[in-house]
C-alpha cells in the first residue's frame, strides 16, 4: 500500500470496554425493533459528525489526483454513501474540482455473528483509489481485498474504515482513515447486520441476546 507512513495514529474515537452505551429511552428507533437491541452504542448524528471530518482528512491529502471510491457492499453502503456526500460538499466549496467514480465490490464472511473462513469477492471490475468499509476487525477481510485490488495496478490505495475492532491478533495494517475504535462486541446498524437484519436502523447499536436468537439462520 502507498504512503502506509501516513497513517494518523491518534485520529480516531476510542471507545472504551465498558461503554455500555445510551440508554434506548433517549433515542428514537424504528418500533419493529423494539426488544432487539440492548442500547444506542453510537449515535447516528455522531457517525455523520465523524465521517465529515474524515472527508476533510481525506480531501487535504488527496492533492490534485481524481478518485475511484471502491464501496464495500454491503455493510459499507450507508458509510460511503455518506463519506462521498462530504468529499463533494467539500469539493464544490474549494478551488479544485475533484473528479470521482464510485464502483462497488460485494464481500461476505459472517453467518450470524462469526466470521466464516469463506470470504466472497463478488463485482468491482476498476482500478481503485479508496476503499470504504464499514467495519474491520481481524483484518482478513481487508488484507484479501487490498491484494485484489492490487491486480489492478492502482496509482495510490487508501482505506477508510468507519469502526475498527479492538480484537486479539487483529489487524497488521489498519485502516488510512478509522472513524471509531471500539471493543469486540458485535454491534449492527448504519447498514451492518445480523443475518440481513438492522440495515435498516440509523444508530449502531448493540443487539440483544434475544434478538441472536430471533433472527439466528
Ligand atoms: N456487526 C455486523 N457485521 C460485522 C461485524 C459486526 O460487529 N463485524 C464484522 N462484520
Ligand atoms: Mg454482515
């Protein structure tokens, strides 16, 4: 990966192990979850907050080169689709005009809340600059798809990553861009799932111990 010495080692939210969370009584959610999910573990607008300053760490160091955003189907949707609305706010408000493509490549490794050894890479035929994913945690899924995307013999590969996992033997390359650090839990929400479920819910929340079952496969 180009320019891995620029990592921001202290740019991002930790949170801590005993974050519990907000309590539910002070957010709204969609009713058809009610019971599922055990607290707030970071609030939406806080995710929107954050992904604006991380496309504003991105623009500074992007210079003058145009991009391919590579979004990361599909627990990275709703993060790259937020990440690319601040880079082209930001855009229109500067001197350069940034020209940007957007491709997509689908990976899936998780059946309930384990990581499965199969990893499927599915579509993204382009070159690549950055890569947008929702979350990392052992790092497997991102170190395949680097070496994908290497095949294409890109100029320059950056990774933005909304959460990394504080997980044992994780990760040897993190993230160019990291939202929030957070404990290895498993959270859902802001287009992460369980088994397809709490796509659909704004704040990444954590999940009850019921809800695993309800929507076990
Ligand atoms: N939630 C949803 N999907 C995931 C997670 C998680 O915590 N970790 C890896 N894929
Ligand atoms: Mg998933």
């Amino acid at each position: 990966m180009a320019d891995s010495g620029s990592v921001r080692e202290d740019s991002r939210i930790v949170i801590e192990d005993d974050w519990p969370g907000y309590s539910l009584d002070l957010f709204t959610y969609p009713e058809h979850y009610c019971g599922d999910i055990e607290s707030v573990y970071i609030p939406h607008g806080i995710i929107m907050d954050r992904t604006e300053r991380l496309a504003r760490n991105i623009m500074d160091d992007l210079g003058d080169h145009d991009i391919v955003v590579l979004c990361v189907l599909k627990g990275g949707y709703k993060f790259c689709a937020d990440l690319v609305e601040f880079i082209k706010g930001l855009s229109r408000n500067s001197s350069k005009s940034l020209l940007m493509r957007v491709d997509f490549i689908r990976l899936k490794s998780y059946l309930n809340d384990q990581s499965t050894e199969d990893l499927h890479i599915l579509g993204g035929e382009d070159l690549s600059v950055l890569s947008g994913k929702a979350i990392v945690d052992t790092g497997k899924t991102m170190k395949a798809l680097l070496e994908h995307v290497e095949t294409f013999r890109p100029k320059m590969v950056k990774v933005a990553g909304l959460l990394v996992k504080r997980v044992p033997n994780g990760l040897g390359t993190p993230p160019d861009y990291v939202g929030f650090e957070i404990p290895n839990r498993f959270v859902v929400g802001y287009a992460l799932d369980y088994n397809e479920y709490f796509r659909d819910l704004n704040h990444i929340c954590v999940i009850s111990e019921a809800a695993k079952i309800k929507y076990k496969v």
